[in-house]
C-alpha cells in the first residue's frame, strides 16, 4: 500500500500514530480485526510494526552493526564480533559497503545511513512495515536494491505500507494507494487502473503540466565561460575533472554511491581539503581553501543533509533567510527586525513560501519548505554561484516543480548553478549539461536533452565498461 501526499498532507501524522509517537484525537487502530493501542513506541513494536522514520534516527559515535540492533532486547553480551556477525545478514541485504561498517555513523554518506535504517527494520523481524520515505538519500541503484527487499519482504505474508515521493516507485512496487490531500484521504485506487497523471491530480487537486521547467535548446559557446574547473581532483576521485560553464546553464552531476560526483561541489565550497586543481569565476582564479572564502568570494554551498547542516532548526523563516547576511539587515552593529522582515517578505515570495510562515521555526515546516528556505538563504547575500547536493531530496512533487522552476530563474538571472542528484530522471530532465560518474571517474559530459535515462543508467553503473564491450 502506498501512501502519498503532498509535504504537510497528513502521511507523517499517520506514520507517527502507528509508531506510536503521536495519539489519535478520535478513532481506531486494528491489527489482524482487534482494536489496539499504541501509547509508546514499545506498545508498536510488540504489536509487530516497525517503522523506517523519513528522518534518520542513528547514533553518530556508534557503528552499523550497533545502530542495527538498537533498541532491541538481543540476550547476552553485545560484543562486536558478534554484533557484525548477526547484522552482517541485513547489511549484505541493503548492500552496505564491508568496509564501511566498522566506521562510527558519523563518518558515513547520507545514503548510506539510510541502508542501516533500512537494515534496522528487516532486523526487527516485524509482520507490519513501514517505509517513510526509505530511498531520498540513493540513486536509482540503490532504490533497486531496496525496493527488490521491500518485494521480498511482502512475499514472505509482511503488510507494507510505502511512503514516497518518487511516484515512479509506486507504479514498480504498489499494488494500491491511499492519497491524502490537506489532512483528508481520498479514495483507495488501484495502481494497475491509474497513471501517474491522475495520481498527481488527486495528490494537488490540479494536474501539473510539466515538472520541468523550459532550458537551453542549444548553450553558446562563443561567449566567455563563466565558470571553470580545471584539473580537479579530490581523495574521491581517481582522474580529474575539467568543467566549462556557459551563462545562463545549469550543469549536473550524477552518480551512485562512492561515484565522486558530490566531491566536486564540496571541493568547489572549500570543504573537501583533499581538493587539487584550481577554480575560476568570470576568468579569475577562486579555488577557495574553507568555506569562509567560498562565502566571501559568492559561493553558496547547500548539502544533502539539510536538517543537520542547511537550517536553524528553532530559528524563524526570516532569521534563516538572512542567517549569511546580517549586516545587510543590521543599522550601527543592530539587528533589524524590520529591515530582516522586507528582505525576507521578497525572499519568500521568490520561492513560494507563505509569508505567514515567515515567523514560524523552520523544523515546523514540510521538507519541500524547509529546501526553499534552505536555498532562499543564500540569495540574501546574491551568490553568484549556487551549489547543491540533492536538490528535492524528500520533497514532494508539487514542491519539486516550483524548487526547479526557481533554479532556472536564477541560472537565468546569471547566478551559475551545479547540482549533484542521484535520480536519473531529475538530472535528465534539469541540467542543460549532465556529467556522469563511475567509481571515482568522470565517464561523459554531455547535452542533456534528448537524453535517454537508460544510457545514463548504462554510465553511472558500469562506467566505460559496457560501451567498450
């Protein structure tokens, strides 16, 4: 069964009350027809659910074998050869690299800890499971992987309630759907009898033409580049890279796991230290050594992991927009208030947050909010260049179209922008310029309309290798 929705529509709210973190105000829960109550987390995971939280729910300090098995009551003594030799089952079903699972949490990927949520569920040997959101984080590998264990799980009598915003997914996996629009559900549909098309309607209450947003038919090549790389390399990748940005272009990067391509954009930022090679803005060398230099030199750097490094999670709408601008909205040394609030006002407006918002803590919005905050941000101190490491990462496909929409106004209105995805179709269907990685390397630099997605399937899983056989 999937559940869909727009960020806010409900289906978080519906997940907690089953994971017994929040309390229905009316109604029932049923398991197997007898009404049951889910007070505490304990209360349901001995009623057999087990959840795979939307946010990541590990231990940083503690290994994958630990975070595994995690509030279970598993007898006896948790030494880690044991601990490695019970998670190694779970681990190998996800697909977790051997030689990352020694490591503290800290040190990993955002996709790679959520293979160890994933695995923590399958290690709780539960008959009801829930996915809330398990594949933002992977590329389109990964999800494979996971969503060939969610069949399998399902084919062993597992109930499987899946929660996506790549609607691709539900039509490889669900056999119905439950969408939820504005706190309310609508009617249960077939997957087999509906389209992606009509899933969309029910989801905004509107059809939605076209995702993508209009680009470049052809880049121009007679005008000076605006930004390049040149002979780039970082601890992540094995040859290096040289990159020509025209005005006006959005370039992407794609890549699974381990590929390198996320390396460049925090190269870039200064905060990959292993970085070699050497940066250049409108013909005069950057190559920033920390992200203080970046900042100060106009480059804005947004991560995959937006709650733990793009926004104050307690501060307002309005102080983090204008969190890398502060003089701009200060008189004498003084924070203004005021001046921060019409600063903001335009900002919100340029990326479609409700200025009704605007004094709300941004841990309290949806994620597709969160991002435009998280984005909006550094258009407070205009960024001529604007980097960003998963763009719509657990972002619902109405908030998807408008953070796209804003991306090509902005590489309209000159600012250069490079983003690095793990979903095919999102580096498809928005870069003008698509580079793809294999193991470190950069495989091909090309024009990305008219590209077919199955050859840069081909790219970013076998390399140079299958076009050389």
């Amino acid at each position: 069964m999937a559940l869909l929705g727009e960020n806010g529509a409900g289906k978080s709210t519906i997940v907690k009350c089953l994971a017994g973190l929040v309390q229905p105000d009316a109604g029932e829960i049923e398991i197997a027809g007898k009404a049951i109550a889910l007070s505490t987390p304990a209360d349901s995971l001995a009623a057999g659910i087990a959840v795979v939280q939307q946010e990541l729910s590990l231990v940083a300090t503690l290994t994958a074998a630990e975070n595994v098995f995690l509030g279970t009551n598993l007898p006896g003594a948790w030494t880690q050869r044991r601990l490695q030799r019970l998670a190694k089952p779970h681990l190998d079903l996800v697909g977790l690299p051997e030689s990352h699972r020694n490591r503290p949490i800290a040190e990993l990927s955002v996709a790679e800890r959520q293979l160890i949520e994933i695995a923590r569920l399958i290690a709780r040997d539960a008959r009801i499971l829930i996915f809330d959101e398990p594949t933002a984080a992977l590329s389109d590998v990964e999800i494979e992987r996971v969503l060939e264990v969610v069949r399998r799980l399902a084919a062993t009598g597992c109930a499987v309630i899946y929660v996506t915003h790549r609607l691709r997914e539900v039509f490889m996996l669900a056999d119905r759907a439950t969408i939820m629009r504005g706190g309310y559900s609508q009617p249960t549909v077939d997957i087999q009898s509906t389209d992606l098309s009509q899933v969309v309607a029910m989801m905004l209450g509107q059809t939605l033409e076209n995702v993508f947003p209009e680009r470049l038919e052809e880049v121009d090549t007679s005008l000076p580049p605006v930004f390049e790389l040149r002979e780039l390399t970082t601890s992540q990748l094995v040859t290096p890279v040289n990159l020509s940005i025209a005005p006006g272009q959005i370039v992407g990067l794609v890549g699974q796991i381990g590929s390198g391509a996320p390396s460049i954009l925090q190269a870039i930022a200064g905060i990959d230290h292993t970085a070699r090679g050497e940066v250049y803005m409108m013909g005069r060398r950057s190559s920033p050594r920390s992200i203080r230099q970046a900042i100060a030199q106009g480059i804005a750097y947004c991560s995959a992991d937006r709650k733990r490094d793009g926004f104050f999670y307690s501060f307002s709408v309005t102080q983090n927009f204008m969190a890398p601008a502060l003089r701009s909205v200060s008189v004498g040394g003084w924070y203004s208030a005021a001046r921060a609030r019409r600063h903001a006002e335009k900002l919100a407006d340029m990326f479609s947050v409700s200025r009704d918002r605007l004094t709300s803590a941004v841990g309290t919005l949806s994620g597709g909010n969160q991002q435009k905050v998280v984005l909006g941000k550094w258009m407070s101190r205009k960024s001529r260049v604007l980097l960003v490491e998963e763009p719509t990462r657990g972002v619902d496909i109405g908030a998807r179209s408008e953070i796209y929409r804003q991306l090509r106004l902005l590489a309209n209105s000159g600012v250069t922008v490079i983003f690095a995805s793990s979903d095919i179709s999102e580096a498809v269907g928005l870069a003008d310029t698509l580079l793809t990685f294999y193991r470190g390397a950069l495989v091909r630099a090309r024009p990305a309309i008219g590209l077919d997605e199955a050859e840069v399937m081909i790219d970013v899983t076998h390399g140079t290798q299958e076009r050389a056989a």
